[in-house]
C-alpha cells in the first residue's frame, strides 16, 4: 500500500529488520528528508559523517549502505532510479528559512516536522542529526568547495529503495524548502514492503 507524505509535512513509522522501504516522488522534483534510529535504542542513528567515510564518496547509490554513529548498518540501498541524493546539508529549520531566505515568520521545516513526528517515539529535537535527502540535487564545487542547491534530477514515478539491516524507526519529510525542490511544493509517497526469500 503506497502512503502518501503531503506537501510540507513529515511522518515516522517502524520498519522491520529485511523490510524494505520505496520512497517515490509522484510528480518529479521533490527531496524528501529520512531519518533512521535502531528501534531499541534511539541514541543509535544514521550517520552522515561515517556514511561518507567509509563509503569514500559523497553521492550514494545502488549497493551502498548507510551506518550508524556506532558503525553498525542501518540500511542498503537496493534500487535507485536517480543516483543522486545529499547526505552533506541539514534538514530546513526556522532558522533556515530565516538565514537564508530572510523570512519573518518562516514556517517550521524539515527539522519542525522530523520533530513532531519522531516525538511519541522518544527522539527528542537535539538527537536529530543530518538527514539522508532523498532526490536531493547538492553540486559541489571540486576545486574551492563551494556547494550549490539545483533541481531535483527525479522525475514523475522516480523511485529509491532500501532494505532495513535492523529494526527500525524511520522519519520521512516532503520537503518545504523552496530551493531544494525547484520552488514548488509536492507530495512523497513510500511504500513497506516484506521480503520473502529474497522475493518482494
């Protein structure tokens, strides 16, 4: 059953150990921001920081797992229809929208819904950490360092999928910054999915 993650919004659920998880963007040109923490103890949490290191690149993609902050594996990613996701920036905040895009009253984020979402299960705002940007499209420049926010490079039914090494809590965001999603606002749809023997 495929749910749908409206515009600016974010939602958190349980994820099994061997279920896997398709994130979808139905119309083309949306990030969505995911979180993971072991289910049993959610000071355990994904790590960009590890992730990056021991995979030696910064663009993740089919075959690559995402590690904890105890250098366990959280996640694989098992199918990718895009190839480009961000696991430098993170997630949009108040704070965000006042620093960069000069709001007055900037709206919540990202991190806003990340955290009434990951609430009822114990994570509080400080133990979110960057986020895994699903479509997200960060060019950095190579010789000055220089990180630049282009369109999304999903199209309408691009998907990703990752297969869950443990038991696990997973936080998923429409985004609401403008930039990161071309400057327009859309829904993200995934799907949970059992694996029996090694068969969807």
């Amino acid at each position: 059953m495929i749910t749908e993650i409206a515009p600016r919004t974010g939602t958190a659920f349980k994820l099994n150990r061997g279920q896997r998880l398709r994130v979808i963007d139905p119309q083309g040109e949306q990030v969505s921001d995911m979180l993971a923490f072991n289910a049993h103890d959610v000071d355990e949490v994904i790590s960009s920081g590890r992730t990056l290191d021991y995979a030696s690149k910064l663009f993740l993609t089919v075959g690559d797992p995402i590690f904890s902050n105890r250098s366990n594996v959280m996640l694989r990613i098992v199918e990718d229809t895009v190839g480009r996701h961000d696991f430098l920036l993170t997630p949009c905040s108040k704070d965000t929208f006042r620093i960069i895009y000069g709001d007055e009253h900037p709206h919540h984020g990202c991190f806003g819904n990340l955290s009434m979402a990951l609430a009822p299960y114990g994570v509080k705002p400080d133990q979110i950490p960057v986020a895994f940007n699903i479509f997200m499209n960060v060019q950095v420049d190579g010789q000055t360092g220089a990180l630049s926010v282009d369109p999304p490079m999903s199209k309408a039914g691009d998907h990703i999928l990752f297969e869950a090494h443990m038991d696990l809590i997973v936080a998923l965001t429409a985004c609401s910054a403008l930039q990161s999603n071309n400057y327009a606002f859309k829904p993200i749809h995934y799907q949970v999915e059992d694996v029996i023997l090694g068969r969807q």
